[in-house]
C-alpha cells in the first residue's frame, strides 16, 4: 500500500467515519499506521475506537493492552468517547482505563514549556513583526504550522507556543484556562528575550480551542496584541470574552469560519460576545469547509493583517 500523509489519512478516515463505514476504516489505518511512528499513540486510540464501532470488543482489549505494554498512555477524559460504549462496562477495559491513568498522571508532571519558532529574513527595521499561534485541542506545536509559514514569508517572527496539559504523547489541550495563559506567556516572554519584536506589529491567533485562549489572552490584556486571527474559533463560554483594559477595547480580530464546521455556531457567538463590547472585527465564511484551514489561507492571512493593521 503506498504511504499517504497523515493528513491525508486522517481526512479520509473521517470520511469513512462519517459514512458509518467502520470495517473500511480500519482496512485504512491498519495499512497505513506504520508508516507513522510518531503517531502510535493517536492511531492505537482511532483503532479501539474504530474496533468498538465495528463490534469487535475483544480486539479493542487486545489492542488497548499492547498499546499500554508499549508505553502509551492517554488521559481518562477520552474514555468517556461514546464510540468506545461497546467495551465501557467491561471489567477488562475498566482496569486498562485504570492503568493509562496513573501512567498519565506520572507524565503529566514532566511535561516541560515548549514552544516552535518560523524564522523570517531579518527585518531592515531590526525589529520582527510577531504572530502568537496557538494549536487545537488535541495538537501542539507543530500543528498547522504549514498554514502559518505564509506569515514567515511575509517577514513574520512565528513563535508556536505548547500547551503542558497532555491528553497523550504529542497531543495538548488548553482546558485550564490559567495553565495556559502561563504557557502562552512563557513563549512570548522567551521570545521577546531572543528577538526584538515590533510591539506595533504583534498579533496572537490560533486553531479551534487555541484560537479561544488567544482571544482570551488578548482581551485581558496578558498579551500586549494589536490584532486576532481566528481560524475554526471555538470556547466553552464566548458570553465571557470581554475587553479587560483599554488597549484590548482597540483589539481588531480577523474570523476565518466553515459552514460545515461543528463550532461554527459557537464562533458566531463568540462574533456577538465582541459586537456587544464593540471590538472591531470581520470575516470571511467558507461555504463547503468543515473544522479545518482553507486550502487558500494564504489569501485568508493576508486579508486578515490587510484588516488589522491598515
């Protein structure tokens, strides 16, 4: 079978999945989760999930147990997945659960601050232009840093700050809203240490959860931003998105939504939370995307910093 990228695998997975087609999902991931090493962890969980749908609860025990022989782990939270209710009750899985979890909060401490760097041309100016770009749940550093390498070319400084919250190996969320200010915060201050960033040109944006702890971070004046990019935005409270200081009342935030994306509602609502405080802000809403970049997002950022910053 030849290889594809994990992204392409990952979309077309979600493709089957959507079409409740479980065994052809599995006939996929099992010939091609090789090829990704990196990603074992994330591809034994799909696999038990996939095996549960498909009504194969002995082999999700089965895989569970060789998975956490080869030293996975994940946190209890993503147990409570509905796709995994075939194998819930049982004593065996229930005791596997119980082993991941105190692997997880073994590692959980040793998890350290963390961040990635897109390094641009130095400017003529000596200062760099800086953009914040915080990962989705379930990602980290070096999630979509793709898409944001259209900022490096045009002479932005990318610092990708990681959460320290794991849900598994290489995989972070930013639940705790205060551990996360303290990651994002860390990265900016290591990076002002490094690099001198033009404060008139610092902008902080982010992915689906990531994009939430941004605005967060903006609108209470943690992070000194100009400007908010916002790609498939999502937070569990929008109504609690509100200017805190008087710079964050200047703050101009950019939406980039999909129609067929699940927090599309959630972003409107987050769109209200800042019309009713009187941020300024504009988006562009794609018809056909789902909870994902646009393939065009380098037209997207530069509408965006058009909107922020002239």
């Amino acid at each position: 079978m030849q290889p594809m990228t994990f992204r392409e695998l990952s979309d077309q997975l979600v493709v089957l999945y959507d079409q409740r087609n479980f065994e052809d999902a599995l006939q996929l991931l099992e010939g091609q989760r090789d090829f990704f090493p990196d990603q074992a962890t994330r591809t034994t969980f799909w696999r038990m999930c996939l095996l549960s749908l498909a009504g194969r609860p002995a082999e999700v025990l089965s895989v569970f147990q060789q998975g956490l022989e080869a030293g996975q782990w994940w946190s209890q939270e993503l147990f409570a997945d509905p796709d995994l209710n075939a194998v819930r009750e049982l004593s065996e899985f229930q005791r596997l659960v119980a082993i991941s979890e105190e692997k997880y909060q073994e590692e959980r401490t040793r998890i350290p601050s963390d961040h990635a760097i897109l390094l641009p041309n130095p400017p003529a100016s000596g200062k760099y232009p800086l953009l914040i770009a915080l990962h989705g749940r379930n990602g980290n550093k070096e999630s979509h840093l793709e898409f944001w390498e259209v900022a490096r070319r045009r002479g932005w400084l990318v610092v990708s700050p990681q959460s320290t919250q794991p849900l598994f190996p290489g995989a972070y969320c930013w639940d705790n809203t205060a551990q996360g200010v303290v990651d994002v915060l860390y990265s900016y201050e290591q990076v002002s240490q490094e690099y001198e960033i033009d404060p008139e040109r610092l902008l902080i944006a982010g992915f689906s959860q990531g994009s939430g702890l941004a605005l967060h971070t903006a609108l209470t004046g943690t992070i000194p931003a100009h400007g908010f990019i916002g790609v498939a935005s999502w937070w569990a409270d929008p109504k609690s998105l509100s200017p805190e200081t008087e710079e964050a009342k200047r703050l101009r935030c950019y939406f980039i939504t999909g129609e067929k994306d699940h927090t599309f509602d959630t972003a409107m609502e987050i769109q209200k939370a800042l019309q009713e405080n009187n941020i300024q802000f504009d988006q562009e809403s794609h018809a056909d995307l789902a909870h994902e970049f646009p393939s065009e997002f380098e037209s997207s950022f530069d509408k965006a910093i058009k909107f922020i910053l002239e």
